[in-house]
C-alpha cells in the first residue's frame, strides 16, 4: 500500500524543498502539480526532479496545470494554449517515468453556454489529450470534478462514461475525488459502478460547503470508502489532497498517520 501527497500542500516553498519535506513526512510518493513545477521562482527542471526523486526514492504522479486552464473554452486561442500546456504536462509526467497523469475536463465559462457546443470542444479536446498521452506512453487518468458547480460537466462516473463512450475510448482510466464528490453515498455509488476503471484517487474529507478538508474534520465517511475501494480491488496510489495551513510539516506527518489509521 502506497501512500503519497500533492506537492500544492506545499505550494508556498520551491518545489525541489517540497519534495524533501514529503519524504520527511514519510510519503512513497508525489504528485507533481505541473504549474509548481513550471513556477516562475519556485520551479525547477526535468533533470533537478528527476535527481530529486531518485535521491529521496519518491516515486511519483502528475497533476496536469489548472490555474487559468480551459481546455473546453469556446475562445480558439485560450483553447490552444491550454491544450499546448496539458501536452507538456504530459511530456513532464513521461521524462519523469511517472505512474500517471490527472487530466481536469474542461467546464463552461457560464450556465449559459450551449451544452451541445461545450459537450463537442469537451470531446475534441479530451480526444487529442488522450491520444497525446497514448502516444507517449503516459497513463492519463480522467478526473470527476466539482458536483456542486453547474458550469461543470463531468461530476460522476455516469458522466465519465458519457465521455468515454463518446470518445469511443477502449480504455476507461479515471482519478477518483472524494471530496468533490461530497457525499459519502454517491461516491460509493462510483465505486460500484466504476471500481474496474479506478487507477487513481485523491483523498482528503469534505462538507456541503467546502472541500479538501483533513482527514477527520469533514462528513464524509472515509472508513466505508477506502474499504469499499480495497474490496473492489484498488490498487493504485492512495494520495492525499488536502489543505494543510502554512505548510506544516508536522500537521502532514500526522495527517498521513490520520489516513493509516482508516485502515486498522
């Protein structure tokens, strides 16, 4: 069992001390958010964190680039260039032998966006990302967003698999949220129906209100999940994704410890 973190919890610090402080705090893996990598003062190269995880012996993941990121946005050009960065982040999680990477479909910039033409540019652009990804050799795994959004499309394995189907996509390989799901139920309710097609998770707690809780400080029942998980057979990366206030390294260490203990 595999148990890793989102270098974002220590977004304030340079990324390559990021990576030191998730070993310290006794992580097996990283998930490396591609706008901390490519951060103007806080980033650092392909070769650094390749070094970096070898020495520290950190495997890791990628989380594709999201702030300011439409992939299905209807302006051309915002489109482009946010299809150019997920094929780099894709290109990152290759050069770094990464497990996989965590692709965000795109969401409407306004309720009142035609759902069919934001359904075609979802589609366009989740087709070329996942070939890009096949292409290079890469694991894209596509994750379900914020439920309680109306300008998002994709909330729930029914939509997952809307997608997939009209991608006509052979392979069905999702990042599982918890916590932008909210409810307890309804995320048992994907991993009845989507367990086969699980190959990552993101796991933190959550309320009605807000999201990316510790563990232990939401509503969710994280015990029945990560049970529900481990008798359908998950066997991919348990990674945490939650806030952690001013980067404390001691408040990750037991977080980690929190997660453990939903297992005994």
């Amino acid at each position: 069992m595999l148990f890793g973190v989102t270098t974002m919890t220590f977004f304030h610090r340079p990324i390559l001390e990021a990576l030191e402080l998730i070993k310290a705090c006794g992580f097996d893996c990283a998930e490396i958010w591609a706008d901390h990598a490519w951060d103007e003062t806080k980033g650092a190269s392909v070769q650094e964190l390749q070094e970096t995880l070898t020495r520290l012996n950190l495997q890791s993941t990628i989380h594709c680039p999201i702030m300011d990121i439409k992939i299905a946005s209807p302006n051309r050009g915002i489109r482009a260039e946010s299809l150019r960065q997920t094929y780099q982040a894709i290109d990152l999680a290759r050069d770094l032998n990464s497990r996989l990477i965590v692709i965000h479909p795109g969401s409407k910039f306004s309720v009142l966006e035609s759902s069919e033409l934001h359904w075609s540019l979802q589609i366009d652009s989740m087709g070329k990302i996942l070939e890009y990804a096949k292409e290079q050799g890469v694991l894209a795994t596509v994750e379900n967003m914020d439920s309680d959004k109306d300008i998002v499309s994709v909330k729930y394995w029914d939509d997952l698999n809307r997608l997939f189907i009209d991608l006509g996509s052979q392979e069905k390989w999702v990042t599982l949220d918890v916590t932008h799901i909210r409810d307890t139920d309804q995320v048992l309710d994907f991993i009845a129906k989507g367990a086969s097609h699980i190959a990552h998770l993101h796991l933190s707690d959550g309320t009605a209100e807000k999201m990316h809780l510790p563990i232990g400080t939401g509503d969710l029942d994280l015990r029945r999940i990560t049970s529900a998980l481990r008798k359908a057979g998950y066997a991919g990366i348990w990674s945490l994704e939650c806030f952690i206030p001013h980067n404390n390294q001691e408040k990750m260490t037991a977080e980690l410890q929190n997660v453990r203990a939903l297992f005994a």
